[in-house]
C-alpha cells in the first residue's frame, strides 16, 4: 500500500510538456507519469551495484592499521577523544 503526499513542483516546460503528453498517450494521469520516472530513477540499480553499501572516511595524515576492542573504543568515547 502507498502513502501519498501532495506537494507542488516547478517543471521545465519542455518536460511538462513530454509528461503530460505521455500521460495522455498511455491514458493516465501526469501524477503517474512522474511517479513512474521517479521510481524508475531512484530505484534502478546500475550494472556495477552488487547491492554492497560502501563507507569511506576521509583520513588525515599518514594511515595505520589500528586494532582496537570494543571496550578500548569505549574508553576512548568516554574520554572524548
């Protein structure tokens, strides 16, 4: 089941134009069209995503390998480093 929001948004008029066009030529509505395109955008994988969340942290100066417990890092938090 969806939600729905209603809310406003300033399209070029080129693609206002596309949209409502397109929406008139499969007989739905503008609201579908862009709902289609966005969910289309936001939710398409791209060839090179195997589904993996990558994080990076910027680091400064020169990088080391550090092991720490989960309890030394808890020192470390409560000491406000």
């Amino acid at each position: 089941m969806y939600a729905y929001m209603r809310t406003t948004l300033v399209l070029e008029d080129q693609l206002f134009r596309s949209a409502k066009r397109e929406a008139g030529k499969k007989g739905t509505t503008l609201s579908e069209v862009v709902n289609r395109a966005l969910r289309k955008h936001f939710l398409a994988k791209s060839p090179d995503d195997s589904g993996k969340v990558t994080f990076s942290m910027p680091v400064f100066g020169e990088p080391s390998a550090i092991h720490q417990s989960p309890q030394q890092l808890a020192q470390l938090r409560d000491e406000g480093r």
